[in-house]
C-alpha cells in the first residue's frame, strides 16, 4: 500500500500526554513533512480545528463544519454516534474510535456502583450524613447471581469477567449469533431477551446509542425484570426511559439502578430521577481520563492507527459511513 504524505498538512493532537508521547506523535508526523499541534480539548479553538488535516481526540462537533480538508478523526472516544449527525463530517473523512480502551475504567466502575446498591452502602452513606447510626437490612450477592450483559463487547466482557470472578453466572447478548465463550456461559441476540429477563438478578447495560436501542429499557423492559433484580447502565442514557425506570423503582419491582448516563447529560437537578432512595446515578465518569491506564491505552490505539493511516494500512476500529 502506498505510504501517506502530510508535506504541509497540519495534525492536531487534543489527548493529555507526556512528553514522551508528545516526541512519538512529532517524530511520526515531521517523518512524512507535516507538523503537529498539542491543545488540550478545554482549549482547542475553530482555528485550530479548521487548519487540521487529521484529528485526534476530542474536539466540540460544532467547530468541525463537514470540512473537506479534514481527512481523518481519531476519537479518543468508544462512542462515536455524535459524529455522525448531518454536517459534521464530509462524506470523504474517515473515522476510527478508541474501542478497547475503557473496558477496564468502566467496568470497575459498574461493578462498584453495583455492589454498592447490593450491600446498601449509599443508604449508609446518606446516614453518615445525618449522623445515624442504623442497620438498613439484608443484603444481595454476587455470588451464584445470574447476570446478562447488554452489549458484550470490551466493557461488558471485562465487566462480565469481574463479576463472574465474584461468583456471577453471566449471560452476554449480542446482536448477531455467536458462541459463547468465557467469561459468558451463554450468549443470546436480542430476540430472546424477552424471555431472559425474568431469570436474571442483575441487568447491566453497554450498549451503543442506535435508532434500536433508544428507550428499550420501557415500562415493559422492567416489567419483564425479576422482582427484586438490579439494574445497571454505563452505555448511553438514551437506552432508558427515565420515567419508566423511576415508576420500576418506586413500586420497588427492582431492588435497584445504578447509572453512570443519564438521557439528557446533566441531568436537570429538578429531575425525578435524584430523589430515588435506590438510584445511584454519577456522572458519566465512569470512563474519559479519571483513571490512568485509560489514557495510556488510547495514546497506545492513536499511536498505532496513525502509523497506519501513513503506511496505507487499513485503521483498528474504523467506522463504516
């Protein structure tokens, strides 16, 4: 494959780095006669976007204006569905995102809001606040739950990895057949979830924002969940129908929702959502920089898909348009 000449073209570079990588993101770029800036995304500016030739990281999509000029955005993102709005990205711009960078951050975020709710620990919390000294009752475990994971890719299996390390039977569903292999000891599509949800303890969703998944999890979703079960949501707030999920949780059908996303981000303060007892809702934390090896795996996936895209190489994780 031929090799890719950047003389004259400009890469711009948003992701927090060491000088170090700061030193292999230039020496790849003046390699084939282009230069390269560093702004962090709190500071990029229309400018700067405007004269890039490549992208990567995280930039605000109003400053990208489906410019012809741009020919490849590197997210430092997993999801990417904000991109693909009408006039942001000319028909002629790739896309890749950085799919397996976040499977560790946020599921041992997931898995901590969970055991959280299973052990009470945030009605705890809200005691200590008060000074109350209070037993708040029994208590679930992880240990021979069954768990079905929404979503098994590199969050839900490293997710689904934890929690049957923790004792967890685990279900993963995906959207085409396939076999299921550990940590999962079973793998449906979503035709069969109608039928699943009754025989499982905890829900955790990862899925994408699609035209599919926007408000599956209704009225009916919870009403198929087991009395008594958990519900978890670190994919895309869109998944949920809030007021749904708030009456689930009031009639006390489940035990629980832990959500790092929420439908719309922020929250509004005045939103129902808050003031149940047994929701536990951050927000959207769960991945972006908080934790270091995050940063290091997408530096690690943008090094390596900027070595092929200048050796003609086909990209890890590019987005069919």
């Amino acid at each position: 494959m031929e090799r890719v000449s950047l003389a004259g073209k400009s890469v711009l570079v948003t992701l927090p780095l060491t000088e170090r990588q700061r030193e292999e993101f230039s020496s790849l770029v003046s390699g084939v006669g282009g230069s390269v800036s560093f702004v962090s995304d709190a500071n990029v500016t229309e400018a700067d976007v405007a004269t890039a030739a490549i992208i990567i990281g995280t930039m605000p999509v109003d400053m990208l204006h489906a410019s012809p000029e741009l020919e490849w955005v590197q997210t430092s993102t997993a999801g990417y569905d904000h991109l693909l709005a009408p006039g942001v990205l000319a028909p002629g711009t790739r896309l890749s995102n950085a799919s397996g960078a976040y499977g560790q951050a946020v599921s041992e975020h997931m898995l901590a809001q969970l055991l959280c709710l299973m052990k009470r620990l945030h009605r705890y919390r809200d005691n200590q606040g008060r000074g109350l000294w209070r037993d708040e009752g029994p208590v679930t475990s992880l240990v021979g739950a069954r768990v079905l994971v929404l979503g098994a890719g590199d969050v839900g299996t490293s997710f689904a990895r934890l929690v049957r390390d923790l004792g967890a039977h685990v279900t993963g569903m995906r959207r085409s057949v396939v076999e299921a292999t550990e940590p999962y000891e079973r793998m449906i599509t979503p035709d069969a979830l109608h039928d699943t949800l009754p025989q499982t303890d905890v829900v955790a969703s990862v899925l994408p924002s699609t035209p599919q998944t926007r408000g599956m999890a209704n009225d009916a979703f919870f009403a198929r969940m087991k009395r008594g079960a958990f519900f978890v949501n670190a994919g895309r707030g869109d998944f949920v129908d809030q007021d749904a999920l708030c009456r689930a949780l009031s009639s006390g059908n489940l035990a629980g929702a832990a959500l790092d996303v929420t439908d719309p981000e922020p929250l509004p303060a005045d939103h129902p959502l808050w003031r149940q007892p047994n929701a536990l809702i951050t927000p959207h934390v769960a991945g972006w920089w908080h934790l270091q090896a995050t940063v290091d795996n997408v530096v690690r996936i943008s090094l390596a898909n900027l070595r092929c895209y200048l050796a003609g190489k086909p990209l890890k994780n590019e987005v069919v348009r």
